[in-house]
C-alpha cells in the first residue's frame, strides 16, 4: 500500500516506522528538514520538505498515487485543509486526520465532500482518555482492551504469588472456574513471549493476557491476583487537554483532585469542572501532595506534557502511600524502563494512537486492531466474510487452518463474537471450533511479520458477491 504520512512529529514517526516494517511504500511529508533526516537514517522511505497543506509539496509526495494520506501533523487546520486538497485534486481514497480539537471531533460535516472530505477521524487525546478510564474501571490490570462493541475483553494482568492459578498450568484454570470460559492467550516473562500451552505454568511477576465475555472478565482476574478495593478517590497531575477530558469522563463517578501549575488554566479548569477540586500548584512539590492527603489516593495518574515530570510525579506519589500510580510516558524507552517497578503502568499515547490508524490500514474487514505490551504482538478483530467456496477459513475448524495449527507460527485465534447487538455470542476458540459466515474473529500475533498472512487469509475470493 502507498501511505503519504504528513508530520514527523512523535505520532507521524511512530506510524512511519510500523507501516514500514509491514512493507508498504511510505513517503513522509514536514517542514522540519532534520526530522526527516533523522527518520530518513531509521527507516527506508522517502521523506519530502514542505508544507503537507500545499498542492504542490503533496505533488511532490507523488500524492496522485496514494492510497492513503494519513495527515498527523500538530495542526487540526493543516490536516483538514490537506484530507480536503486530497480528496478533490488527487482523489486520494482513504483521508485520516488527526484532530485535537473537540469542536472539529464532534462536527459530522467535516468528513462530507461539501466539507474537509476526512474519512477517518483520529484524536490522540481521547484515545488515551478512553484507555486510562478503562483502568480505572479495572484498577488490577495494566491493559483493558475491549472487542464486538464491548461483548468480548482482553485484560493484561501481572500475576501474584498466591493467585490461586499463580504455580499452575494453564489447564486448571478450567477446574477453577468451570463455569466460565476464559482463555490465556499470551505470556511475557522477563521481556520474552512465552508460549500459552496447557501445560504452561504461570509464574509469580508474569504479565499475563487473558481473553473473556465482559461478564466474567473479573472472574478470571480473581485466578491471577487478589482484587483490592475499587477506586474512589483520584488525583490527576496536568490540567491538559487529556488531563481535563479525563477529569471530565471521571467527575460523576469519583472524588476527583487535578493539579495544575499554571493559575490561569487552573481558573479555566474550575469552570469546566464543577465536580473536582482543582488545584494550583507543582505535582513534584511533596509538601503540595502532603497537604492533599496523597496517601489517601487510589489513583494517581500524571498528564502533563513532560515526561521526567511525569515520572517524578508518580514515583513521589508512590512513596508517600499512593496505592497505585499512572505516567503518560511518550518516549517508549523511557515506557519499558519504568513500567513493573514503582511506577504501576507507562502510557505510551502514540501506541495508543497506532492501535486506530491502523485498523484503517489493515487490508480485509478489520474492525479493530489493539497493540500490546507496547507494539511488541498486536490483537486483531477481523470479519469473516464470504461462503466456503470463496473464503479459506469459513466452514473450517481452526485446528485445520494451517496458519493456526503450527505452535510455532505466533498467530492464534482466541475468541469469536457470532451475531450481533443484545443476541451476540461469545464463544472462546478451541481446535475444534468452526468459523462461520460473519463471525467476528478475534486474531493474537505475537510474531507481526505474520500480519499479511492473516489479512490475506480473511480476504474474500473473487467469486464472492
């Protein structure tokens, strides 16, 4: 696929490098001749100086032959005015902007033709909202992903010593809760995948993927650490746009405490936040989270745009009594350096942001597509479309796909969403279950490289009508 991304920014690079490493023809469009050097050295794809806003530098981009522009530059006005220029000059046919601005989120005519032409509308920063108000909901896990419009979830977990499946194979999870059917399916131990098989043991401090209906999610959480008690109180340091949209999101159900530096966004802050106590001051000042009863704090979550802040913040947070901290970390080194220690979860926004783009990327009926452990397997929904004369995988037990009977392919399915709205079906995948027309199947690969494959197999022969 040809992908003219505009802006080198964090988001822009990130997306760079994932598509890159899947084989597709990349051309990155900034005005920061230095930011694409810098990406130029990293990654093969050609880079353009200019303004992505201009016919011209898109012309030079070799727009007309795009099939998508991605525009992710800082600016909500360049990428509207570049999807429109897309669109009706060059007739590119996907347009996907970044939009931070929540007046342009929730206006509908920007994506019509009479409008900014935009297919797809990404914002970085009520995706990371979205995700953070998820783990509020499950203070245990460290990711809660959500599948078949929240019929289906996955909970990344880190398993503790004396969980009752902690010191077991993966079999008795079955004997634990016969009644519930659930699935591991995957393992990171000490940075390294393991295999997820029956007679895999699960061991104290592994950060383990389990897959299950909504409805007995917390059931299976129980077999891997003690539940604590769920979360009222929350402190927020940065009064952002994420900071404000999460307190926003939180206010009705929760005692909510935002601390900002600055008294003029404080001022603005109050306004729009009737229910929370906003406060005026450093989140690294301990005497300020003192005061504040910081000790008392479920929740501490750290959103400002600076990520030693950040870091600091939570870690302080932490040793004064805390019971569990949050870091927005947008440099991913810095996300794998802290996350497990004192610092609970690292946010990585741009992972966040990639896991929408690239639903839109994926070829075949992609519903969803949600990166895990920070980019390292990646856990797709994809639709089973056609009959069995037109599609390899309908009518077919999975233990008879070739691409997912190998243990060693890194690619499973782990659950299959049958029907849809209130009558919808959950059914965890077993070798031997069968792979109906419309089913939404839930796919895990831990080995990316094997993503084409999986597109491939979905895709629909050309008898299909």
């Amino acid at each position: 696929m040809k992908i003219v991304i505009l802006g080198a920014g964090r988001v822009g690079s990130s997306v760079a490098e994932s598509l890159v490493s899947e084989r597709n023809d990349i051309t990155v469009i900034d005005t920061d001749s230095a930011h694409l050097a810098a990406l130029q050295e990293r990654l093969d794809l050609r880079t353009v100086v200019g303004n992505g806003a201009h016919p011209s530098v898109l012309q030079a981009a070799n727009i007309e032959d795009a099939d998508m522009l991605i525009a992710a530059t800082m600016m909500d006005e360049t990428n509207l005015v570049a999807c429109r220029i897309a669109k009706q000059m060059f007739n590119v046919p996907t347009r996907i902007a970044r939009i931070r601005a929540s007046e342009f989120v929730s206006n509908q005519a920007i994506a019509e033709d009479e409008g900014f032409c935009v297919d797809h509308i990404i914002c970085p920063e009520q995706s990371v909202t979205n995700a953070i108000v998820r783990l509020v909901e499950h203070p245990e896990a460290l990711q809660v992903l959500e599948f078949a419009n929240g019929k289906l979830t996955l909970v990344a977990v880190r398993a503790y010593a004396g969980g009752p499946l902690v010191g077991h194979p993966i079999e008795d999870l079955r004997k634990h809760i016969p009644n519930v059917d659930a699935r591991v399916v995957a393992i990171f131990r000490n940075e390294s995948s393991v295999l997820p098989e029956g007679n895999t043991l699960i061991e104290a401090g592994d950060e383990v993927f389990c897959l299950a209906a909504t409805r007995d999610i917390r059931k299976v959480l129980l077999e891997l650490r003690p539940m604590g008690r769920s979360v009222k109180n929350v402190m927020i340091a940065g009064g952002g746009n994420i900071g404000l949209r999460l307190a926003r999101a939180l206010g009705k159900d929760y005692n909510v405490k935002i601390i900002d530096p600055s008294k003029k966004r404080c001022e603005y802050l109050a306004g729009e936040l009737p229910a929370a106590l906003v406060l005026n001051g450093d989140a690294t000042d301990e005497d300020l989270l003192g005061d504040e009863q910081v000790q008392g704090v479920d929740l501490f979550i750290a959103l400002t745009s600076d990520d030693e802040d950040n870091i600091m913040a939570t870690l302080l947070a932490k040793r004064m009594g805390a019971r569990r901290v949050i870091a927005l970390i947008n440099r991913r080194a810095y996300a794998n350096l802290v996350q497990g220690g004192q610092i609970d979860i690292a946010i990585a926004p741009d992972q966040v942001t990639m896991s929408e783009l690239l639903a839109y990327v994926r070829r075949g009926d992609i519903v969803a597509v949600h990166s895990l452990r920070r980019g390292a397997a990646e856990a797709i929904e994809v639709i089973a479309h056609g009959e069995a004369k037109s599609s390899k995988v309908i009518g077919k037990r999975i233990e008879d796909i070739d691409l997912f009977s190998g243990k060693n392919s890194g690619v499973m399915i782990g659950a299959i969403v049958r029907g849809i709205g209130d009558g919808a079906t959950v059914l965890i995948a077993h070798h031997d279950t069968v792979i109906e027309a419309e089913d939404h199947v839930i796919v895990f690969v831990a080995n990316k490289r094997m993503i084409p494959k999986v597109e491939k197999l979905f895709q629909v022969g050309a008898g299909f009508l």
